[in-house]
C-alpha cells in the first residue's frame, strides 16, 4: 500500500488549493455556453494572431478533427471566421471576429472584477503572503 506522508499530503493540498483557485477563475467568462476548449483558442488567437486549424490543433494539444469541430462551434456563434490562405488555396487562416474580440474582453474584465474582490476581503499579511509566493508560482507556472 502506498500511503501518502506528510510532506506528500501538504503538497498534495497545496496542488488542490491551486487548482480550485483556477477552476473558479476559469468560471467567469463571457457567454455560459461557450467551453474551457473554446475559450482557449479564443486566447490563443488574440495572442497569437491568424493562424491554420493545424497549428491551433498542435498549440492546443488535441487532434485536428477535435479542432475542427471546436472551429465549427465559435464560427457558428460568430467568434472566428475561416479565410483562404494567401500561400495556399487547400489551406484556411482561422482569426478573431469583433464578436470573438467581446468575449475575450468581456472575460478578462469579469475574472479581474472577481479577483479583485477576492483580494479586497483579505488582510494586508495575506496580501503581503501571495505576493511573497508570486515569483514560486511563476516558476511553477513556467515549469
């Protein structure tokens, strides 16, 4: 049988504390019908720019017919739009509409609101403490 010790357990904790922290973030969004997988591509192609289905596909880690249906939704809901390729006629450039734009805006504002008020409630200790653990995060984040 393999029992968690102590020191396994807390990092366990910390982990789960992490990733309920995230998944709360995660739930203010624009649009309630609109998925974590499409919320993603969204970022990514506001960060990334135009790019093809197969590279979203790659960046994102899923297979290229799991792209393309995820593609299918956010064109139907008129958040991205497909346009020829300038090199290549057999290949699309997938972008941003205005309305894919909103989303991402609407988002940011509504998880910086959240957040806000969340550290609003804490002491200044506990704020002296997260910022404290900010660079471990990042480099946890980066790892």
């Amino acid at each position: 049988m393999n029992e968690l010790n102590d020191e396994t357990d807390a990092d366990e904790q910390l982990r789960m504390v992490i990733q309920r922290l995230a998944r709360r973030i995660r739930a203010e969004r624009a649009g309630e019908s609109i998925s974590d997988t499409q919320l993603g591509v969204l970022w990514r192609l506001r960060t990334d720019g135009p790019t093809t289905p197969g590279e979203l596909a790659a960046a994102e880690r899923v297979s290229a017919p799991s792209m393309n249906r995820t593609l299918n939704a956010l064109e139907a809901s008129g958040f991205v739009r497909r346009d020829p390729s300038d090199d290549d006629a057999r290949k699309v450039r997938v972008s941003l509409t205005a309305g894919g734009e909103h989303v991402i805006a609407e988002t940011r504002r509504l998880r910086r609101q959240w957040f806000h008020a969340r550290l609003e409630e804490l002491t200044a200790a506990e704020r002296a403490a997260l910022e404290a653990a900010r660079p471990v995060l990042d480099r946890l984040a980066d790892a």
